[in-house]
C-alpha cells in the first residue's frame, strides 16, 4: 500500500511539471526502444530454441571425410532410404527425416506477378518426426511423399502468410502457381517455426517428392536415383531410452564396417562418415553462425550503449530537478521524512517515467523495425521477416527488465543525491556541491562526460564502416559498373526444357542486342558479384598440384567480355562455334599466373572438362567475382553451349546512362515471355551495391544509432550548462554590473561545455581505438585506427557542444544586470 501511495504521489508531482517529464519521457524511449527492436531482431536467430517437441532428443546429422569432423556433405536419396531403414532396425534413432533447404521458387497466386521466395523441401515424416503440428490446416505427411511428382502440395509459413496474405485462413485448401505448376496450400506451420536450418529460412515447405518441379535444374543429376548426388541434409530423434552417444557409437561401428567391405573405388563414398550433434545447435552453419554472431552482438552492444547514454541523460535532467528542490526536500526531512522514504519516492518518480517510457519505446521499436525492413538487404544476416513480434512475451519481459535497469541507472544516483545533504544550510538557501560554480564539479559533468563519450563510440563506429564503404567504392573491379544492366532469369522454373531454354535465350539476345541505346548483350550464368558459383575440381596439363584443387567457373555467350568491360589479354573470345565445338574454355590473368607461370597459357588443357580436356583459346582480366573484398582468384569461363543452364544473367551494355534503359529491356524480355520473373533487375553499380549490403546495413544502423547518440548527448550538455549558467546568474549580473563585456561572460559559458565535450571526445576515442578490432571483419581498406574518421568525430562532437553550449551562453551574455540584482 505505501508503494502504491507513493507512486501516486509521484505521479501528481510529475504531472505539475509536464515540460520536464515529457523530455525524461522521450529520453528513456529512445533508449528502451532501441533495445526491444535489436532483441525483437536478434532473438529467433540468437536466442530462441526450436519450437519443436523434445528437442534434446532431435538431432542433426552430417557427413565428413574424418570421424568427429564438423558440418559436411549431405546424403544422397538412395542413401537416405538405406540409412533410415538401418537406423529404425537398429533402434539407434527413431526414424530419419530429409530435408533441402534454400530452393528459389516463383510463387504466385491469380493474376499477381509472381515472388521470389525460398522453399524447404521435407521428406513426408519431417514435420511427424519434430512434433510440429500445423497453426491451420494440415502438415505436410508420408501420403504427401510416396510417388515422385505427383504431391503438388504446399504449407506456408507462418510469416510467410501473414506478410502475403494477411493472415487470411480461407488461403487454405486454395490453388497457387509453384514455378510453372499448380500447388494446393494444406496448411499453415506454427509461428516461430522455420525449419531446423536457419541459413535458409523457409517461406513455404514442399513434398521432398516435387524437387524437380521446385528446382528444374537438378532433372539432370537425377536426384532421386543417383547415389553420387548428395542434396539432401538429415535429421533423427533418438529411441526412447537411447543417449546420442549410444546413436553415435552405432554410426561409427557401421562405418567401420562398410569401409572394411570391398567396394571399387568409382563407389566409394567420399565421406563416409556420420556425425550427430545437437539440432539446436546446429541450426547455422560455422561461417554464417560467425556472420549471426558478429551482427547480434555488436548491434546488441549499440543498444546498450544508446541506453546508457539515454540512462545518463536521464539522471542529469534528474539531479538538475533534485537540485532545484533541495530547500523542499530538506523541510520535508526536517518535519520528519526520513531519507529512506526520500530515495523510495525518487524512485517511484523514475520507474513512473520509465514506465512510460516503455510503452511509447515499443511504439518507436516498431516504426523501427518496418523502417530497416524496407531497407535491409536480403542476405542481411539478422532478417526483419523472422524477428519477434515486439508484442510476444520474450520482448515484453525483455522491455520490462529494460526499463527496471533504465529506473535503476537512470533514478538511482539522483535518489540518493536527494537524500542527503546537511539540512540546515540548505533550508537556508545553500546548495550542497553547487555544479555551476567557477571551477567546481559534479555528478551531472560526470554523465556530460559519459554521454559524450559513449556516442564518439557509436560515431566512430559508424564512421568507420561508411569509410569501409567509400574504400570498397573506390575498388577497381575489373570490369565497368557505370554502364551496364544485369537481370536474372530462369526459364527451367516456367517448364522450358533445354531445346525451348535455348532458343528463347538466342531469341532474347538477338531482340535486346537490336534496340537503340544497346552497345552489346551477353548471358551468363555468374555474373560478379556474387558469392553462389558453380565449382570443378581441375586437373590441367603442365600442372603437377593437387588433384582435389576446386576452381569457380561459368557458362558464357560470346560477347560478354566486352559487354563487361572486361580485357582479352591474349587469345580470342569465344565465338557461336564454340556451343557445339571441340571444348574450349577461357582462363583469367589469375588463373594464368598461379597455375602456369612462365609459360603461354594458349594451347594448355583443362583435362576434366570434356573428354579429352578442353584448350585453353583465351586470357582475359582478372574480375572480382565473388566478392568486392577478395583480390581476384582464378577463373574459368566456358562456352554456354556445353554447359546448359536455365537459369541466366542477362547483361546490356548501353550507350548512355543504363538507367535510362532498364525499362526499355525490361519490355523485350516481357515481350518475349509475359510470365517470365525478371528478378534483381538493375544496373551493375546497384549490383556491386549489394554485394556490401551487410556492411550496408550494419552502417546505416550504427549511423541511425549514433546520430540518435549524438542528440541525446548534445541535449544533455545543453541541459548542463543552461542549469549550472542559472545558478551562476547572480555572479554573472555583478561582473556585467562592473565593467565586464558580454562577450567575457559569454567565453566562460562555452569554456564550461567545451571542456566537458573535450574530456567526453578523448575518452570516447580512447575507448573507440581500444574497441575497434571488434569491426575488423567488416572493414575493408580501413584500419581500425584511422586518423581522418576520428578527427571527423572529433570535429562533429565539438561543433555539436558549441551548438549545445550557444544558446544558455548568448542568454547569459544578455542579462540585464540591474534586473538581476533587483532579483538576487
């Protein structure tokens, strides 16, 4: 009962004073805000376990060329057949689920223009096996997977649903377009369920049996026949009563025994053995768990730090108003109020704003959350589709715990300041350590400090990847970004075989290389930058190195070299013989150098391209490829005739600005096929764009955050100096009352703030140097240390105290100083 009077007393005490509990208010949002959108987006991917049944007892399984290896290859049909029968006989595991995650689709539904979405495709027992029932409709089961082909069925996602269709039930039991099929929607998954792989996170989950309708272009491995093709991962439940290291002794012994059972080498399994390991963790694989990792953390990292400054500012404003009622609080005790009271009602006081300042933080974590979802890359590693609903009750619990920790650091040093304090010179008038005063200084300069300091942190930060941007801007590629177009397509997904592909792809270029404005076309199946590519182990004649050495390579039409921009430093492009031809293949300046250095590549061979290898006829420039931060790696390029694809890269070159002529290439390939998805079509600069999208993103997060930091702490400083300027009005009216100049008055003012701003930028940078490395895998071109980014923030933050400091400076200036005596 005593803490609800007090909280009500507190509230009438706020309420009189609306202008100062409003900018608490605000503060504290702004704050709490930015930590329940970095958990709401951090939580599935970091946090959160499966929402499966029992899922100690699922585990995930992987292949490798070692016993006790980490995540390998996966299993081919076949294998997934024999293995589930041998582990169900053995009662090492229940039973066996497959699963292959990250398949493209076009989904589409009545006259809208197909998406871009990606698909799980699941074995029928996969959801039976991890105890994951359907929110609505049915899962998906064994009857949905027994005959290849014939199961066009589909669930959604639940996120996926509710962002398509708004979470309409009735899209149950509903026809939708898969590709170029008819696929019925059974079922909806439960929220929060995305598969057990999250580097893929799946918006719709197909029958294992439609793989070849879901992806056309594995129809030529033959995936449900051959053993050598090993596309499918796996996961198992334990028998009951089994330990995982029981599961895993049964593995290892059968491996042994097939090792020791004659078998020719053509059949030997190159990774023949099994591990097991828990399925919640190994959800992600090693390099993309890293990305996660990197991402959480540091963005975790900001929002603490953008708390503790709004935490600081907070308790400043907070001191400031125990300072002005230091006589109140001081009748208060004198009458009997002891300090224990005191503290609890100062605390009442903050957790009141806090409070508040939760529910309006959740407000602006959702404008938030839409406003970087409508901006963030796709590959970004913490995706906005897959967050936490800010109104679930993890990020409600994580809110409150924000806001109890914002009352505690934000009220707590104020609560206590109100406290104490000798009664009797107070209710005399004196203020007890006098902040204002010439030369003295207390606990609100320290938060100055603080706040100054942790936001040259978040600036610095910030600063730091945008000057990793301008460096990876700067980059010579390899080829010209400035006047080239790029469109993906896949004719495979709307039921092209490889007779119709070809012709549509030789019709496509003929029309695009006919329209005004078009210097040259080309198709390939890599375009740079990107970090998908096909990959060939390579043998090669006057090269006695490894024989498990990988190269990238990529089919190519003729014409694209000099579409790109790209240098033919020996040798001869390809030309339309080459299609059906002897095998050819052309190498770059990098391949060259490491794999034939001091000879003439012209007339080498790439002995495992075609029967009897495949000549090498030309040499061009080294590209960066995968990525706008390797330094360019070997490459092969090959005729597009001897390599079909579905899936192509169609690149323009113009003769004037490219955006001018995207819609105008957009209107031949619609032409040519009206149903055909044009996806990522844009210029290569925008390309090369989004190659950098995590750097991007993380950029314009601790941009947003740091510019948040910076106002917060620049208020905080104005709040500072204008108080202890009020204090010292007195002092100031007696100088200018004998003989001083404003403009003295007005240097003493911003002397004051500048040195506060001063102390919080060295310390801020000191820190910043000491926490840089933590940036170092997201740099590029730029040491942690760099002297132009830190004088930058340096001169950012001083401009932004003067600015601070300016306005209780010119008022100090202008007293009056006969007003101000009459007053004192």
């Amino acid at each position: 009962m005593q803490t609800f009077d007090a909280l009500r007393a507190a509230a009438r005490r706020l309420s009189r004073e609306p202008g100062f509990s409003a900018a608490v208010v605000l503060v504290l949002a702004l704050g709490i805000g930015a930590n329940s959108a970095v958990f709401s987006l951090v939580d599935t991917l970091l946090f959160r376990g499966l929402p499966i049944a029992d899922a100690d007892s699922v585990v995930r399984l992987s292949r490798s060329k070692e016993p006790g290896a980490g995540m390998g290859s996966g299993v081919s049909f076949p294998e997934y057949g024999d293995e589930r029968a041998a582990v169900r006989e053995s009662g090492a595991l229940a039973d066996l689920a497959a699963f292959a995650a990250g398949n493209t689709v076009d989904f589409g539904l009545g006259n809208r223009e197909p998406a871009q979405v990606s698909a799980t495709l699941v074995s029928g027992n996969y959801f039976q096996l991890l105890g994951v029932p359907a929110a609505l409709g049915r899962a998906l089961t064994p009857d949905d997977d027994r005959v290849v082909g014939a199961h066009p069925v589909a669930m959604l996602s639940d996120g996926f649903w509710r962002r398509q269709f708004g979470a309409d039930p009735a899209i149950v039991g509903r026809a939708v377009r898969v590709n170029a099929s008819e696929f019925v929607i059974v079922g909806v998954a439960p929220p929060g369920f995305h598969g057990v792989a999250y580097e893929d996170l799946a918006d719709l989950f197909l029958p294992l049996s439609m793989a070849t309708t879901a992806s056309p272009s594995i129809a030529q491995f033959k995936p449900f026949e051959r053993r050598g093709f090993t596309w499918l991962e796996t996961v198992g439940r334990l028998a009951p009563g089994t330990s995982a290291r029981e599961a895993q002794a049964f593995y290892d012994a059968r491996t042994k025994r097939l090792l020791a059972a004659p078998v020719s080498e053509e059949n030997r399994n190159a990774f023949p053995w099994t591990r097991l390991s828990a399925v919640s963790g190994a959800t992600l694989g090693a390099e993309r768990r890293t990305q996660v990792d990197r991402a959480s953390f540091l963005l975790l990292a900001v929002a603490g730090l953008v708390l503790a400054i709004a935490c600081a500012v907070a308790a400043g404003l907070l001191l400031v108003r125990g300072e002005r009622r230091q006589r109140e609080l001081a009748v208060r005790r004198a009458l009997g109020a002891s300090r224990q009271r005191v503290v609890r009602e100062s605390l009442c006081e903050s957790a009141l704003l806090a409070g508040v300042a939760a529910l309006l933080g959740v407000a602006l974590a959702g404008a938030g959350l839409r406003a970087f979802g409508s901006l963030a890359p796709a590959d970004f590693p913490l995706p906005v589709n897959v967050a936490t609903p800010l109104l679930d009750a993890r990020v409600v619990a994580f809110t409150a715990i924000v806001a109890l920790l914002a009352t505690l650091l934000a009220g707590a040093v104020p609560a206590w300041r109100n406290a104490r304090g000798a009664l009797a010179p107070t209710m005399k008038g004196a203020t007890s350590g006098v902040a204002g005063a010439a030369g003295r200084w207390s606990l609100r300069d320290g938060f100055v400090v603080l706040q100054v300091a942790l936001s040259a942190l978040l600036l610095v930060g910030a600063g730091l990847l945008l000057r990793t941007l301008e460096k990876a801007g700067a980059v010579d590629l390899g080829f010209d970004v400035d006047h080239g177009l790029a469109v993906r397509l896949d004719v495979a997904r709307q039921g092209y075989d490889e007779k119709a592909g070809v012709a549509f792809y030789d019709g496509l270029l003929t029309r695009v290389r006919a329209l005004p404005g078009v210097a040259s076309a080309a198709l390939a199946v890599h375009v740079p930058v990107s970090t998908r590519v096909w990959m060939n182990s390579i043998e090669l004649t006057h090269f006695a190195g490894k024989g498990d050495e990988q190269v990238p390579f990529t089919p190519i039409s003729p014409e694209l070299f000099s579409t790109l921009g790209v240098p033919v430093l020996a040798g001869r492009d390809f030309s339309p013989g080459d299609d059906s031809g002897p095998p050819v293949v052309i190498v770059n300046r990098a391949f060259a150098e490491r794999y034939w250095p001091g000879r003439d590549p012209l007339g080498e061979r790439v002995m495992n391209f075609g029967k009897d290898g495949a000549a090498v006829v030309g040499v061009v420039g080294t590209v960066r490829n995968l990525s706008v931060r390797e330094a360019g790696e070997p490459f092969l390029y090959v005729p597009q005739g001897q390599f079909y694809a579905g899936a192509r890269t169609l690149v323009v070159r113009t003769t004037g600005k490219p955006e001018a002529m995207l819609s105008t290439v957009r209107g031949a390939i619609a032409a040519a096929d009206p149903h055909l998805p044009q996806i990522g079509a844009g210029t290569l600069r925008t390309r090369v764009g989004r190659a950098l999208g995590e750097e991007r993103a993380l950029a314009a997060l601790l941009s947003a955050f740091g510019v948040l930091a910076l106002a917060l702490a620049s208020f905080g400083l104005y709040a500072v100096v204008a108080y202890a300027t009020e204090l010292r009005t007195r002092e100031f009216g007696v100088r200018l009352a004998l003989g001083a100049r404003g403009g003295t008055v007005l240097g003493a003012v911003l002397r004051r703030g500048l040195v506060l701003a001063g102390l919080g930028v060295a310390v801020g940078l000191a820190l910043a140097a000491a926490a840089a490395r933590a940036l170092g895998g997201l740099l590029f071109g730029v040491a942690p240390v760099d002297a132009p980014t830190y004088a930058g923030i340096a001169a950012l933050l001083a401009a932004a105290a003067v600015i601070a400091c300016a306005l209780p400076a010119l008022r100090a200036a202008r007293l009056d100083p006969m007003s101000v005596l009459r007053e004192s």
